[in-house]
C-alpha cells in the first residue's frame, strides 16, 4: 500500500463530503472503509490510554481527598453518620474530577466519536466526517470562500442593472438579469404580462463588458398544475418595447 493511497483513505474519513468526493476522484480510496478503520483505532487506543490515566491518576486523587477530609475532621467526630456519609461520597467527588480533567474529556470524546463511525458503517456504510474537521471547514467556507464568491460574482456580472427582456417565439421568453434570482426554479410557475411561464434554462452569457445570467422561460400548458406562483414584474424600463434593442440584436 503506497503512502499516497494510505493517506488519502485516512483523509477522506476526515473531510466533510465535497473535498471527500475530490479525494475519492483523485486517489480512487473507499472512504467508508476508512472510516470504519479510524473508528476501531479511535475506539481502542483513546481508550487504553484513558484506562491507564485511570489507574495512575485516580489513587493520587482518593489520597489527596481522603487526606483533605480527615484533616478536617477529628476522630470523633467522624463517629457520626452524616460525616461517614459524606467520607464516602468522597470517592464520587473523585471520579468526577478525574473525569472532568481537560484530558481526560478530550481523550473521552474519541471513543465515543469512533462508536459513531463503526454505527455508520454498519446501518449506512458511510463515511463520517471528525466534527472539528467538519466544523473548521464549514467556517472557512462560510467566513472565506462564501464572501469571495460574492465579490467574483459581482466583479464578473457588475452593478445592478435593469433586467432585459427578449422574445424568443410565441411560448419562449430570455430574461437577461445581473442577478441571480434565488426564487426561480423548474418547479416554479413565473407570472409576466398575464402569461405563465415555467423556467427550462438558465445560461452565462457574456455581452459587452459584462456577464449576464439568461433565463429561458418556457410558456406553461393551459391544463398545468401551478404548485407556486411567483410574479415578475419589472421596472417599465426594463420592459422591452418594440423599438428597443437586447443584446441578441445587437450581437446579430
């Protein structure tokens, strides 16, 4: 097994879906299997090096517990009931700080998480990602990579500008806008000038200094079932008279 093929599984166990999927297109590994391996190594080794913690560090804790009550408590009093109560619950006070040590939580979190990982494989067979991978991840795209695509965008398609409206033929219909219109979809019926419309494309098409999104709309069927209605009315401006020119024209 080569190094590249060993460190590319054990990535792509790591990693959320997209760059799991370039992983997988460029290594060629199955992240499944992967992630079945990291979970039995993240169930076993955290978990010996948590017994052993265990062993080492709570006899020192009960010690110093045990040694902090008795100095406190005199001999005779500790004839009472309440206070052999509470001598005892001592050992509870230790656990809980041994198991609230920062390393102990950290090493804790990895069995868990590989339980998870063997769960997956056996109901789904698929992979999982590490949470603070996939965390890391969603931050760096939603603080990074999201506002530099806004700003691409803008600088490829510019400011705003009116929408541009072009006739195809009697049923079909190009809108030209600079901006994504996020609540057109196939399954949305579009509403212009009294006529319904359904969208069956959308292009990039780059006319003069700009880029423009070009939607195709597609006049719906008398009998069609409308599911949702959005209206599109632009600006009068924006509407195209018969005298007016649209991009099509004056490319031709």
């Amino acid at each position: 097994m080569s190094w590249k093929l060993l460190f590319g599984g054990l990535l792509s166990a790591l990693v959320p879906e997209e760059p799991r999927a370039r992983i997988v297109r460029t290594v060629g590994v199955d992240p499944p299997f992967w992630s079945f391996v990291l979970g039995v190594v993240q169930l076993l080794i955290p978990t010996l090096l948590l017994v052993d913690d265990f062993l080492t560090v709570m006899p020192e804790l009960v010690s110093a517990h045990t040694g902090a009550f008795l100095d406190r408590v005199s001999p005779a009093e500790f004839g009472k009931r309440e206070i052999r109560e509470a001598f005892y619950l001592g050992g509870s006070f230790s656990w809980l700080h041994w198991i609230l040590r920062p390393k102990v939580m950290v090493l804790a979190s990895f069995p868990l998480w590989g339980l998870v990982r063997l769960a997956a494989f056996a109901t789904t067979r698929e992979a999982v990602a590490e949470p603070v991978v996939w965390i890391g991840f969603r931050l760096w795209d939603l603080m990074v990579k999201r506002p530099a695509r806004s700003v691409n965008r803008r600088v490829r398609f510019g400011a705003d500008r009116p929408d541009r409206l072009e006739p195809i033929s009697d049923d079909r219909l190009e809108v030209w806008t600079a901006r994504v219109k996020t609540d057109w979809n196939e399954a949305v019926t579009i509403e212009h000038d009294g006529r319904f419309y359904r969208m069956a494309g959308l292009e990039e098409r780059r006319y003069g200094s700009h880029w423009w999104y070009v939607y195709e709309l597609r006049e719906e069927s008398p009998a069609a079932v409308i599911r949702r209605l959005v209206r599109y009315e632009p600006g009068r401006s924006e509407n195209r008279s018969p005298a007016s020119t649209t991009p099509r024209d004056e490319a031709s």
